[in-house]
C-alpha cells in the first residue's frame, strides 16, 4: 500500500490514442472497475454549489485526467531559465564527482620502501618521504640514513631506502672507541670505516651479521715491526697484539733477565723498532757509614768563643746492596736495592761559650805579645807545627793550653783567647816558655 493517500492508475486515453498522462488517485477505500471513455459531465462543488450530486466513479477518473493533461502543458510551456537553473546544481555535483575522482587518481603513489634492506611496494598519498615514513610507522634516529632525505617530495615510482645505524665498540690497534655503521655484516662495517682488513686480525667472522644493538670488535690490522737482537735486525709484517708477541714472531727467545727496549706488553706501531737488551747480573753488599748530628749547648761558664766536647759523635753502619747488571755487554751503574743498618749513628754533644772573655792580665798586660805572636806562628792563630805537637799564635802544646783552663786544642781557640792564656803563662813562668822568641815581648 502506498504511503501517498491516493493510489496511481495508468494513463487514460479518452478519445483514442493520445500522449499518455497519469490520471489522479482515487480516493482512500474507492474502488471500482474501468469503464469505457465517455464525455466527463463532472463539476466540481465549487463550480456548481447548487449540484450536491456526488459524481460517478468514471467521473473522478476523467476529472483526474484532465488536471493531469493540464499539469504536464503548464510544465512544458515553463520558461528555458528555470529548468537551467534546476540542472545547473546536479550538474555541478557530477563535474565535482568526476574531477575528485581524477584527482584521487592523481594523487596516488606506488612508492618501493626498503628498510634495512627489506624491500616492499605500497600505494600512498605521503606528500613527502617524512609523511611517508610517518604512514608506515618507522622511526629513524640522528645515526640512521635515508634516501632520499626527509622532506624530499615523492612521485610515483620513487624509491625510499632506510638504513638503520648500529653501535660498534671497536677496538682498533690498541684505541678503543664507539662508532656508528649501517652496514649488516663486519665486512661492510669495515669497508664502510674505513680499515685497512688486509692481513688484518679480526676478533669476529668477517660475514657475521651486525644486529641492532651493536657489536663488540677487536681489529689489528698488519704492521712493519723491525727487532734488533744480538747484533742483527729483523723486519716483520704482523698483527700482533703485543710486543712480545711480536718477538717471538721473529723467531727470538728472551731468557734469564733478558727484556725488551720496550714494555713486552705495548702494543707495537707501525714502523717502530723494538731492541732485545741480553742482560747478565750480579750483586755486591757493601757497609757505609751513616753521619752522626751534632748538638750544640749554651755554657755560661765558658767563655765566649770557647767550645767543649761533651759527648764525642760516632758515625753510623749500614749494609748496601747494589745490582750489578751488563746490558748486552755493558757494565751499567750499580743500582742500590736494599739497606740494613748495622749500628745507629751516636750524636756529638759540644758545650758552648757565653761568658764574656778577659783581656786584662795585671802583669802581662804592657809586654809585646804581637810580636811574640808573629815569631811564633807568623801572626796565625790555627798554626801548626810540623810535628803537630804545638798549634796556635802562641805554639801552646795540648797539655799546657788546657792547664791553663783552655778546652780542645789551642789552634781551635779564638786569638783573644790564646792571647789571655800566654799573658797566664808569663806570669806564671816569665819568657821560658818561649826560649827562642820570648826576647820579643821586651823588644
């Protein structure tokens, strides 16, 4: 049942056959059958208010075809801009179809994505390779390469390579040092670095693979070494690690203290030359004596200038000793390795002189003594003479001096002192003392 409140019959054709129309619906619950055409005598109510007639069934359907007939003559003779102005906007919505679909067309890319050596092709609308990377969700770091670079702009057919950067602790004749590659194996990490891999020592397969996270790598690449032993050089190709290795790759044994010029365990460089010292050795003790100190009191009984040994110093004993070594067959110098002490060093104990000192001797004090002196000593108050018996100005023997309250020995004594113990001895024992000058005092 339609949801309309008439139901729609075919075209009627009154008067034979003539342009179809659509007649009007019958009433809701009218129902009747066709009949042959006739002339329509039907009025509407309106038209003839006086006829409460209600017309026929075939009335209705005749009064229906004729206000259809009407209505398709009133649509036909509309004015041409009315219906451009009711196709302008459904033709506008198809030119817009058909143009989107162009352009969807247009802006679709068939790209080849390679990551990591991993290829694939796939359709886009990534502007550029960063929206395309975005798209397909990888992520590249500052150690990471792709070409082309981001932002460049894709076209369809382009080609987008990503390589992944890998950590490599790489161990390089002796250096150590992290670097990053984006080669897959060790080959091409070496290529790609940069190392001479010719001859070269390689801690790993060459053809191992190099996984995100990185590798640990020991490389010696070969060098020129030149050992000088026993008179005669050497010169090698190797990728030894350490020196000694590299000796013994020229075919030379160390034995006893023998050793190298340089440590056994560096690592040896290009070009450099490494001497083998043939050593021979021996030891030697030998016993030293150790210096004793030397403390010096104040003693206000002495006078000024006089010093008394209180305590007599003693030297020390320490036993040494020394590695005597012959370095291919020259004697070095003797190096001390060890020290024992044998006897403790004792100190000297000397008492010193503050009391001031006399030079008035009543009796003595008018006589010559500079000339005495200079007959004497020659005027020279450390003189000595040739037997050591007799020192200072005066020639005093020990015995003699330290009778007359002298300390030590008299050439030891100041001047002014030895002159005040000789005015002592003159007035003691006159001019004897002095057979041969002590005419001069009076002179």
């Amino acid at each position: 049942m339609s949801n309309s409140q008439y139901e729609t019959y075919e075209a009627y054709e009154p008067y034979g056959p003539t342009e179809p129309y659509t007649a009007d619906t019958l009433p809701y619950g009218v129902y009747g059958t066709p009949v042959p055409p006739y002339e329509d005598t039907y009025r509407p109510a309106y038209e003839s208010p006086d006829d409460a007639t209600l017309p026929t069934v075939p009335d209705v359907r005749l009064a229906a075809g004729r206000r259809a007939a009407r209505r398709r003559r009133a649509r036909s003779v509309e004015r041409p801009e009315s219906a451009v102005r009711r196709l302008l906007p459904q033709a506008l919505v198809v030119a817009f179809l058909a143009g989107g679909t162009t352009a969807f067309v247009a802006e679709d890319k068939a790209i080849e994505l390679t990551v990591d050596g991993k290829p694939r092709t796939l359709h886009t609308f990534a502007d550029d390779v960063t929206e395309l990377l975005a798209e397909e969700g990888v992520a590249v770091g500052a150690h990471d390469v792709v070409a082309p670079a981001p932002g460049e702009p894709l076209t369809s057919g382009d080609e987008v390579a990503v390589r992944y950067g890998r950590p490599l602790r790489l161990t390089l004749d002796g250096h150590r040092r992290e670097v990053w590659t984006t080669a897959q194996t060790v080959e091409g990490a070496l290529e790609q670095l940069g190392v001479r891999a010719e001859g070269a020592y390689v801690s790993t397969s060459r053809s191992r693979r190099i996984g995100r996270e990185g590798l640990a790598l020991d490389v010696r690449t070969e060098r020129s070494v030149t050992v000088m032993a026993d008179g005669r050089a050497r010169t090698i190709r190797t990728n030894a690690a350490t020196v000694g290795e590299a000796v013994r790759e020229a075919g030379i044994t160390l034995s006893g203290m023998d050793t190298t010029s340089v440590a056994s365990g560096s690592f040896p460089r290009e070009g450099q030359t490494i001497t083998v010292l043939r050593i021979t050795g021996s030891k030697e003790v030998r016993e030293e004596q150790i210096p004793f100190r030397e403390q010096r009191t104040a003693d206000a009984s002495l006078f000024k200038g006089t010093e008394v040994i209180e305590q007599a110093g003693q030297p020390g004993v320490r036993r040494v000793t020394y590695s005597l070594r012959t370095v291919n067959g020259v004697r070095q110098k003797p190096r001390r390795i060890r020290v024992e002490t044998v006897r403790e060093p004792r100190d000297q104990v000397v008492r010193v002189g503050t009391r001031p000192m006399p030079t008035s001797v009543q009796g003595a004090d008018h006589l010559n003594w500079q000339g005495l002196a200079h007959c004497e000593s020659g005027g020279r108050p450390n003189a000595v003479d040739p037997s050591g018996t007799y020192g200072g100005l005066y020639q005093f023997d020990t015995r003699t001096w330290q009778g007359l309250g002298g300390s030590g020995r008299p050439q030891d004594a100041p001047a002014a002192e030895q002159t005040l113990r000789a005015k002592k001895l003159y007035v003691r024992r006159g001019a004897s003392p002095w057979p041969h000058c002590g005419g001069r005092l009076h002179g």
